[in-house]
C-alpha cells in the first residue's frame, strides 16, 4: 500500500507502494490484483510527474522459493499468475490520452528462478519434463549451480505494465479470445476474490492494446513506456520483474524475481486519439540498454526457416522459422555439453531472437544469437 505522507520531488510527489517479497499476494490485502477489470480500486492516487517507488512480486506469487525444486514446477497454479502492484490512479488522465512511464530504476531481488513447466513455452510440446534453475543475483550477474559454466549480465526490467481496459474493451477481447488458446476468465484465484473483476477480469498471460504481459527487454531504465488510456484515471499496474531476458522468452520464463521499481508517470493529453496509437510504445532517448548478454562481439548464432520436420515448406511462417531456429541453437549448446533443458534455459535467459529476412520467399530466416561472454567461464564437459 501507498505511504500515507507522500514526499516531494523536484517534478511532483514522491509515492511508496509496498509489497513484501516471497508472500502470495493473496495475504497482502490491499497491494495488487492478477486480473486486468476496470471496476478494480486503485490503492493509491497520484498527480501527473509524481514518482512512484513500486514493490513487485514475482511472476509465480511466491509459488517458487529458494528451496523449490522442479516437483513443484510441475504442480504450479496457473490461476495465480502475475500478481500486480496496483492500481494507480493518475489524475486527470482520460480516454485518448497516452500515459508515459519513464523508468528511473530497476532494482532486482537477490534470487531468481527460471522454471520450464512441462507442456508450455514456444517449444512445449517438445519439453514434457519440468525444469527448474535457481539463480543468484549480484555485482551484476546472475549464475545458477543448475545452468554451470554459464554467467548472465544483469539487465533488470518489469515484464509486466499496463492499465486498465475500458468495459468495452473487455468484452471485445474477451469475446475474440475465446476459443483462442487464451485462459478466458477464471474465478479460482483471482485477486481481488469476489465481484466483477473475479467473474470477469482477464487474465494476465497475453499482452493487449493496454499493454500488461509485454516482456520487452529494453525496458530498463532510461526508457519510456507509453500506453494508451481507456479509463478515467488510467489504473496503471506494475509486476512480473525480470532480472534478465533473451528476446523471446522462449521457456516461458525468464531470471524471474521480485524487484523495487522506481517510475515516473505524465501524461500527453489526446495523444493516442491524435496518432491513432491504440498499442503500447516504447520510447528511448540516448545510449541504447545493453543486451541480456552483451559482450566484445563473439557469438554463436543458428538460422531456421520455414520448412517443417517433412521438409514441407510453409512460406513466410516466422514461428516455424523462430522454433527451427531455436531447435539448432539447443542442440548446438547440446554439443557444449549441456542438456536439453539446460540448453532451453540458457536460451530463455539470453538468446536473442531477431527477423533476419522477410523478402525472400518463400523462406524467410529468423536467427537465434547467443554471445561467447556467456560462457567465461567456459562451460561444463559433460552432461
């Protein structure tokens, strides 16, 4: 919950929602929600160019600890992803309106996990066993005894920001995404329980034109995001930190981790209705954030196009050209001497994904790039 006094900056007030990591969010009354509703109360109200200093929870509420092991991946409930911090209500925005939230800081948690629940991520039906890496956070870097040889940089950001939707809204996707592959609305362990938002709120795991899941790496500090306003007030509403990321995500989870995250909401009065800008944006003005796995420009890369298993060619598939590339890097990082769902990991935590080509079809090419830094120092021998 908010600070009662709210402390002055040079630009506003100074705001503190706080939630207290390693507890579900279920036994912290009054700090956050895991469905998107416009009827959800905010827990604080702010003006445009206050700061606001946010506690997260991690993406799994607390359903991963330290002493987790991959028996309890395979027994997640689902229902309790992602517990939000929020909502806040900023004052004065309206409809049509975009609200900007410039990151000021991402300070990530001492420990992370990155979990392969068996059945899911881009690869699920290839990955039946769960999977389960602890890793530590500090001087910058994450490592896990589970994934050795390898050291990924620290570039820490919230994976989940968004607002609220308009009623409208919520019945339009909720009506588009049925059938979908999308979890539709569910009332077991919905926060808050009860009324409108439990029997009807959305559900978290996609991102939308509100933004919400967006997982984007680059939102680290110094960069913007901006979303479009569908309710007075906004309801912004921020979790899911990640204490590092390939473009991707490919095992469903990234260095997981709760995170204080230090932000500063404005608001551009009629811009989405002036650009037409219904999507989020990200903005990001000087030195660009470094990569999840940065280094002096060694790297191994794989290509995959969109020719399927039968050698059957669907052209312009980029999913079946992102998953064959992902395919080979796997078991390129098998010939290191790491194991499927060691390799999977590696690649859900650093490996970037990138469209390399779109023109020449039928076959377009995704690549899937992984740079040497990761493995000083060099990596196991054996499985």
């Amino acid at each position: 919950m908010s600070d009662p006094a709210p402390t002055d900056t040079p630009v506003g007030r100074r705001h503190r929602l706080r939630a207290t990591a390693g507890r579900p969010l279920a036994e912290q009354p009054g700090v956050g929600h895991n469905r998107w509703h416009p009827d959800i109360a905010p827990v604080v109200e702010i003006d445009p160019g206050d700061v606001v200093v946010v506690d997260t929870l991690d993406a799994l509420d607390a359903q991963i600890t330290p002493k987790s092991t991959a028996a309890d991946v395979a027994a997640l409930d689902a229902s309790r992803v992602h517990p939000l911090t929020g909502p806040i209500l900023v004052c004065g925005a309206r409809p049509g309106d975009m609200l900007a939230i410039d990151i000021l800081d991402v300070d990530p948690g001492p420990w992370g996990y990155t979990a392969v629940p068996p059945g899911l991520g881009f690869l699920g039906t290839e990955f039946t066993e769960p999977f389960l890496a602890h890793w530590d956070i500090a001087d910058g870097w994450a490592s896990s005894p589970q994934v050795p040889g390898v050291r990924v940089p620290v570039a820490p950001f919230p994976g989940t920001v968004g607002v609220a939707p308009s009623p409208d809204q919520l019945l339009a996707w909720t009506a588009r995404e049925l059938g979908g592959g999308t979890p539709g609305p569910l009332t077991t362990g919905a926060i808050p329980p009860g009324g409108a938002a439990a029997r009807a709120g959305l559900r978290t795991l996609p991102p939308r034109e509100n933004g919400g899941n967006l997982d984007i790496r680059q939102l680290t500090t110094g960069a913007t995001l901006l979303l479009p306003v569908a309710v007075d007030g906004a309801l912004l509403s921020i979790g899911d930190a990640h204490a590092a990321q390939g473009d991707g995500e490919v095992c469903l989870t990234a260095v997981e981790t709760t995170a204080t995250c230090t932000v500063r909401i404005t608001v551009r009065p009629g811009a989405a209705e002036r650009l037409g800008a219904w999507w989020p944006m990200v903005e990001r003005r000087g030195v660009a954030p470094p990569s999840p796995a940065p280094g002096d420009g060694r790297f191994i890369a794989t290509t995959g196009m969109p020719v399927d298993a039968t050698g059957t060619a669907r052209p312009g598939d980029l999913n079946l050209a992102a998953a064959n590339a992902l395919r080979h890097l796997i078991a390129l990082l098998g010939e290191r001497g790491y194991r499927r769902e060691q390799a999977y990991v590696i690649s859900s935590v650093a490996a970037d994904l990138r469209i390399s080509s779109v023109v020449n079809l039928p076959n377009v090419v995704v690549s899937a790039m992984l740079p040497e830094l990761l493995f000083d120092p060099p990596p196991p021998s054996g499985p």
